[in-house]
C-alpha cells in the first residue's frame, strides 16, 4: 500500500473510533470496540504488522504514521474508560452517601380489616354461639320501617331525637339498625334471636364525636318469658367478651319509644376500675348502650302478640365500641381512608374465642344452637 493510502486509511480508522468512543455507554461495549480497531485481528492493528512489508526508505514515515494514530486512537479510548470510570464512581459514592443506618427502614403496611369489621366479627361469633343469626336490612329505608312501625308516629315528638336524611323518592337513609327489628319479625316470626349489625345516617354536624355515617348493632329476642333478666346477662356475656374480662354494669331509665321499660346501660370504666377518672367523667360508669323491653306496639306491628311473646333489643353503638376497645379518639378517623386506623385491631385484638358460651334462657341453662330458638 502506498504511504499516502495508508496515511488516508489511519485518517479513516481515527474518524471511526471517534464516532464509536463517542456512542459507547458502558464498560463492556468500550472493550469490544476497542478489540475491533487495537486488537491483533483490529482495523489499526492489523496495520501494525505491516510496517515490515514497506521499503526501508519509507518504514520510518510509515511507523511515525502508525504510532501517531495508534496513540490518538489509544487517547481516545482511554478518555473514554475515565469517563466511565467517574461516572461509576460517583454513583458509588451517592449510594454510600444516601445510606443512613440511623433511618428507620421501608416497613410493609399488612392489609387488615377496619377496627368496626373487626368489632363486629368478634361481637357476631360471641352471639351466633348464643343462637342468635346475623340479619340485614337495607340502608335506605322506609318511613314505615324507621320510625312508623317502632312506634314513633309522624307527629311524635321523638322523631326530633334522629336528624333524619330524607330522600327524593320519599325513603330515608335509616338513622338505626331497628328496623330490621320488625323485617325480622315479619320474616321469621316467633321466637327470634339475632343481631343486625349494620350503617347508619344521621344528618349530624361533624366533629371529634359526631359523624353522619356510622355502625349499629341492633340485637333482638322475641320468646315466652322473656325478662330483663335474660337482657342483663345476655349484656354481660357480651362485654365480657368482647373486653376479656368480668364487667360491672347498670341499668337506668331512658327513653325510647320502640321499648317499654327502656335502659341506658351503663358499664363501670375499665380505665379507673370504677373508682372515676377523665374518660368516666369522675362517675366511675361508662354508657355503653340503650336497650329495654320491646313496646308491645311494635310486636304488634312485627305480627307478634304481644300476650304470648315478649322480647328485649338493645343498639349497640359499633363505631363508638371500636373506638373504645381501640382507643381511638376522634370518630373522623373511621371514614377517612387514613390507613393508621386499620393499624389497631391487628395489634390489639383479643384472641379468637371458640366453644359454646352458655346462655340462660327461662331459668334453665342451655347453649345456643337453633337460630331464634
Ligand atoms: N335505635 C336506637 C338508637 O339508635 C337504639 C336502641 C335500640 C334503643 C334498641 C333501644 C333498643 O338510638
């Protein structure tokens, strides 16, 4: 080959690895570029080995021409190897510096059951074992099943007791779980047990304590002979239960007019055992939940005669229940999607309890089994 042929083939091979050096993004595609234009079988390095096939006379032109390009091209590549080189170390050294051991690590979030689900399955296996079955009713109601039939005419005074959402259609969003009491009666008739655990709506002004939607429990048993003393134990089995140990509780008089006597029953504090404090406010009794004697109107209206059946219903509060038993403070918490809430009953849940609980029915012990029976 000819000296200038030769010098315009160098000029070439340098433009190329230019070209190439300029393309390559990482350590290994530097080196087989590099093993295709230095390399024995390269483009420049195959010219290498020609430097004895040339005149004598012309060998030292030719060898500056081969060793000039040989080191432009070596430059090249070597630049080429510190840039990586840098770039690598310095995402070594931002690694090195973002690792702080002091931080406290990504901890996985286990998906869990909100704190009134988790309520409410413990209060539902506390009472199917007392033969009691869970029943439904839908969340938009009648008049007639709301208030109506729970012996609370139009024109009574205690309709003002329950800020009532009232519907285009002439429903209502039901502001408790007691009309499932007379669905119940009308479905099953005599004797019945169960509880309804369920949503309910008030037109409420939201604060720490008020919500317009929150959970009920509604509990109802219709046989012969039904007293308030098969209320007050079926209540202390159930927050024995649900609070895993021995309560005190109480009844007062309160009004309602689906029951007839009705109770507030109250709970003595499990913060103070009974002796006042804060939570209590310093009465050493908590209220827990209205309940009484199902008014016979409401029988009535159930299709029950109220001469051959009584029956007691108690409203237990579920939201406020989850609240206490989690201590949980601000109700708002509950329906905000803020996922710390579901935090609690994974932590604080009591353990799962089985068998047959025994229930005092007519004077005589027997365990739950039949459903209404
Ligand atoms: N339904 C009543 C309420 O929501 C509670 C209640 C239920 C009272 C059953 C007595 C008996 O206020």
């Amino acid at each position: 080959m000819e000296l200038e042929d030769l010098k315009k083939q160098l000029a070439e091979i340098e433009h190329q690895a230019k070209s190439l050096a300029a393309e390559v993004t990482h350590a290994e595609a530097l080196r087989q570029v590099k093993a295709r234009i230095l390399g024995k079988k390269g483009t420049l390095g195959k010219l290498m080995g020609t430097i004895r096939d040339y005149a004598p006379e012309v060998r030292g032109q030719v060898g500056q021409a081969l060793n000039a390009a040989n080191k432009s091209v070596g430059r090249l590549f070597d630049e080429c190897a510190n840039r990586f080189r840098e770039k690598e170390s310095a995402a070594d050294s931002a690694r090195a510096g973002a690792f702080d051991p002091t931080l406290p690590g990504d901890r996985e979030m286990p998906g869990n059951v909100h704190p009134v689900t988790a309520v409410q399955w413990e209060i539902e296996r506390v009472f199917e074992r007392l033969g009691f079955t869970v029943e439904a009713g839908p969340d938009m109601e009648t008049e007639h099943y709301n208030f109506e039939a729970l012996n609370i005419p139009a024109t009574h005074p205690a309709r003002d007791m329950q800020d009532t959402f009232w519907l285009a259609n002439d429903r209502l969003l039901r502001t408790h779980t007691s009309p499932v009491q007379i669905r119940t009666m009308e479905k099953f008739g005599p004797p019945i047990r169960c509880i309804v655990p369920g949503r309910c709506f008030r037109y409420e002004t939201i604060d720490a304590s008020h919500e317009n939607t929150f959970h009920q429990c509604e509990g109802l048993m219709i046989d012969k002979d039904i007293s308030i003393a098969n209320l007050i134990a079926v209540m202390r089995l159930l927050l024995r239960e649900v609070f895993q140990r021995d309560v005190k509780i109480r009844l007062r008089p309160g009004y309602f007019p689906f029951v007839e006597p009705g109770f507030e029953l109250d709970m003595s504090c499990l913060i103070c055992g009974g002796d006042g404090c804060a939570t209590c406010k310093r009465s050493g009794w908590i209220e827990i939940l209205p309940c009484g004697m199902v008014h016979p109107n409401v029988l009535r209206f159930g299709g029950i005669d109220p001469h051959v059946f009584t029956g007691f219903a108690f409203g237990l509060g579920l939201t406020r229940l989850a609240m206490m038993k989690y201590g949980i403070h601000d109700i708002r918490v509950m329906n905000s999607g803020d996922l710390r809430a579901l935090v609690h009953p994974a932590r604080l849940a009591g353990p799962t309890i089985t068998g047959t609980l025994p229930l005092v029915i007519h004077g005589a012990e027997t365990s739950g089994d039949a459903p209404g029976g």
